[in-house]
C-alpha cells in the first residue's frame, strides 16, 4: 500500500513504539478468570500503526485493539455501536450518532463530539492522504449537540456506515500528535521491540465494562509461516494468525488446538479489454466455463477452499443467488461453443500475467493453464516477482492475469474496485467500462430501500456475468488457531475475517 499519512494541517500518525500518554494499569481483580497474557502469533510486524493508513492485516489487527471507531463488527459479522451507543439514519442524507456516556481516551479524557469530527475532518479533508479518502469525500457536513454527531452526506449512501466500521477510520482524540495518536480501544501499548514484538495492557477506562477480558497481549511477529505453526504446536503462542492451508489437516485434528477458519478471499481473473481476444466478452465467458476451479482449490489451497462459479457474494448475504453463484459451473461444451460463435473455434494463443512469489498465484495460474488447453486455448505462463506482476497490471501489459482478492466490506458496492472505474489497477480488467454497471452500483449504493437494493444488485450482477469483466475462481480459507484453552475468539465471516482481531476483546485463556 502506499503511504497514506493524515491531512498535514493537523496530522496526527502514530508511530509503531510509542506508549499512550495517560495509561492506567489494570487491576488484576478485573480479571479473575483466565490467565495473565494472551500471545499472539502475527504473519509480520507492522510497517507502521498509523491510525488512517492500510499497511496490511497484522498492523490492523495490532489498531483494532488500541482504537475504537464509532461503529465495528460483532463476532457474526453484524455491524453494532462502538463509541457510538446507538446510531439511525436522519432522512436519506444523514447519520445520526449517540456517543456513549463512559467512552474515554486513553488519555483519561471523554471522547467528545468534536473529537468525532476532528477525526473524519483528517481523513475527509481536502489534503489528505487517508486510505479512505475517496469513500469520506461523500461527508458534507458533522455537526455535534452535546452527546449527539450528525454526518450529512452530499448524496444518499446505504454503505457508508461500513466505511466508519473499517479499522483504517478509528475517532482519535483532538489532542493527538505526529508522534502519538491517542485511541480509545481496549489496550493500550506498553512496549515494543522492533521487527519482533508488541506489548500491549488493557485499559481500565474502556467503555465495555468487564473488558478485555485478559490483561496482556502479546503480539510476537513470525514472519515464516511454518515457524509461526510450530509456536502454536510447541505452546510458545496461544493464537496464530494466516494459518497456512497445508498446515490446516494437522492443527483440525490435534486436540489440543482449535482451527478457526471461513472463505473469505478469493481468486479471478482480470482481463485486457482493450486489445487482443479478451476485448470480446464471448472469449472471457469461455474462460469462466473452461476452468476446473475443484483443481485451483485443491493444488493451490490443499482443498481448503471452495469454487467460486460467480462473483463474491457469501451465502449469509441477501443479496446471495444461489443458481447466479454457479453461473460459471465448468462446462467444457459451453466453453466451445463460446469460441466458436467468437470465431475462434479452433482457440488461440494467450499470455496469463501471474507470479512465482507467492504459491498460491502460481497454482491458480497452472491450474488455468492446463484447464483452457481443454478448449484449445495454449496459455503461456508469464511469472515475474510480484511487485513486477502489480507493476504490469496497472500500466495494462498483459492480455490475462491472475489476481487475488477480499473485499472491504459485505456488500455487492464492494465489488465496484473491479467492476467499475476508470482509474488503471491491477485488480480490474484493462481498459473495462461499463456504463450501466457503474449507474447500477451507484444506484445502489444510493438506495436506503433493503428491497429495492437487492433488485438493483440483482441486475447488476446478472449484468456483471455476462459482460464477465472478473472471473471468479476459488474462494480461500482464511484461517486463525489457538490452544484450546482460548475462549472467547472468533473468526468473521467471509471478507470480514481479517476484522476477528475485533473479538480479542472478548477473549481469554481458561
């Protein structure tokens, strides 16, 4: 990700080691049950904590126990107040939000009202770098009345209470600093040691009385995954994070462990609309019947996966269609019978852009390779590191390409970073527009009517299939482990697995 630091008229970015002003210890009495720390395997350490910048899922998970925003997830993935005790929509252009009397900084100061507006004024602010920047240009207005913030909004959204859920959009107080951003989560950082570890101590003024519920986390960075298995199998760590999936049999059937995992990311294909025999979508609707995605999920993720024959939506969703979600069922016949009425009856050559960094993306591509050779499509595997693959997929040097996803939140607006938008990236087909799914999608995103959404999402997707403009292949496990003696932690649904952090909170070890 790019570095996307705070509006330089009032920044405020915490830096990796720095303890929060202000921070109590925790009396032990609190916690009676379960033991005094929690240690926590992570995949890296973090580039960084700032508050408003993405730089990746073990940084989030390190934020999402030292900041609140005003709304979260719950452990089903349902979205629930956080600072804010209640929220409700105020016509079709506004949020109303009800902070909550006992919420404090870790400073010992209330959070305020206008401690909410400093906050979306950093990351909706004219400078700002914010990684949600885009989606907070949509707030017109934040007026505060004592307890009580209203955000207007320039247009009607239904999913911007999501974006005030994200991990990279916590409310930090207004007296925050370049050096220290002042959160209110459930622990506060006592220490670190660069490249390897994070301490971390609960913090008594945390507005969810009786939590955390373990006094200490300890955040240790095991960057080579098998090294990270190892400390959870040896009992050097309690919980783990990115299991990987060849290490998922084991752990599953080792009483003494509990795997916690669910489909959340996923893999597709983009495609260069812009030249060569993918600007026909007949030749992209052939692809997405040719390819065996049974074989992607068992070569690439040990069979610890599941196909995906449509496009990403979870089966707990209301917008989920099960005969849409198995619209890409393989079928060899369909597959030629595309090409034929495409007038390549007799197929063609084509490069498919992957990388060799990562197994996962290597597999997926062989996998494809070997399943359009079906249909007398011969692929060549082009399989640069991935910072080249990234590289060539945005300036649109490739004909196909591999690439790997999770959405930023459960809903089809959600899937508008690939189905809509004219900026190059990587994770879109080369040169695709679409008019009517961009209108669809904005449509949608405007539309407060549950009802309504589901029939504008539905055109959409139905749309979204036949022009074929991502191809789904397989949904990956997403997987966390800890002893068995940890209770209390949960994995969220789909995309929102990289949010279970959140229930560290809730957390302890019998």
């Amino acid at each position: 990700m790019t570095d996307r630091s705070l509006d330089p008229s009032r920044r405020a970015v915490l830096i990796g080691g720095a303890a929060f002003a202000g921070a109590l210890a925790t009396p032990k009495a609190l916690f009676a049950q379960g033991k005094d720390t929690l240690r926590f395997a992570l995949s890296s350490f973090p580039a960084n904590l700032r508050p408003f910048q993405h730089t990746g899922t073990s940084a989030a998970a390190v934020k999402m126990m030292v900041h609140r925003g005003l709304i979260g997830y719950d452990a089903a993935g349902k979205l629930r107040g956080e600072i804010a005790e209640s929220y409700r929509a105020d016509g079709d252009r506004a949020y109303v939000f009800e902070l909550r009397e006992n919420a404090r900084f870790q400073n010992g100061d209330p959070v305020t009202g206008e401690d909410v507006k400093f906050t979306i004024e950093q990351i909706a602010g004219a400078k700002s770098t914010a990684y949600l920047k885009a989606a907070y240009d949509i707030v017109e207005s934040v007026d505060v009345k004592g307890r009580s913030v209203k955000i207007a909004l320039k247009a009607p959204s239904a999913t911007f209470p999501f974006h005030l859920a994200s991990f990279n959009a916590p409310i930090i107080s207004a007296k925050s600093t370049d050096t220290e951003a002042i959160g209110c989560g459930p622990y506060r950082i006592t220490g670190t040691e660069r490249g390897t570890r994070i301490d971390l101590a609960a913090f008594e003024g945390f507005y969810r009385p009786g939590f955390p519920k373990t006094p200490k986390l300890a955040c240790i960075a095991y960057a080579d995954e098998n090294l990270r298995v190892a400390a959870l199998q040896a009992g050097d760590v309690d919980l783990i994070e990115y299991v990987p999936w060849q290490s998922m049999e084991s752990i599953a059937g080792n009483k003494a462990l509990t795997l916690d995992a669910t489909d959340g990311p996923f893999m597709g294909l983009v495609f260069n609309v812009k030249q060569g025999p993918f600007a026909n979508a007949k030749v992209r609707q052939a692809v997405a019947y040719a390819v065996n995605r049974a074989d992607i999920v068992k070569a690439a993720f040990f069979g610890r996966g599941t196909p995906m024959e449509g496009l990403p939506v979870i089966p707990n969703s209301p917008f989920y269609d099960a005969a849409r979600e198995t619209h890409w069922k393989q079928d060899i016949a369909k597959a030629k019978q595309l090409l034929a009425e495409a007038g390549m009856p007799n197929g063609f050559q084509a490069t498919l852009l992957s990388s060799a960094q990562y197994g996962m993306h290597k597999d997926t591509a062989e996998i494809v390779q070997q399943s359009l050779a079906a249909v007398g499509i011969q692929v060549t595997l082009h399989l640069p590191d991935y910072a080249t693959r990234l590289q060539m997929g945005n300036r649109g040097q490739y004909e196909f390409a591999v690439v790997g996803y999770a959405l930023d939140y459960e809903d089809p607006d959600a899937m508008s970073g690939f189905l809509a938008g004219t900026t190059p990236s990587y994770q879109r087909s080369f040169g695709f527009e679409n008019k009517a799914i961009a209108d669809l999608l904005a449509k949608g995103r405007g539309e407060l009517d549950p009802a309504a959404r589901k029939q504008i999402y539905d055109a959409m997707l139905r749309l979204a299939l036949e022009e074929a403009p991502m191809v789904g292949l397989a949904w990956r496990s997403q997987g966390y482990a800890f002893k068995r003696e940890v209770q209390g932690f949960r994995s969220l649904p789909g995309s929102l697995s990289f949010y279970s952090p959140m229930t560290l909170a809730e957390t302890a070890i019998g």
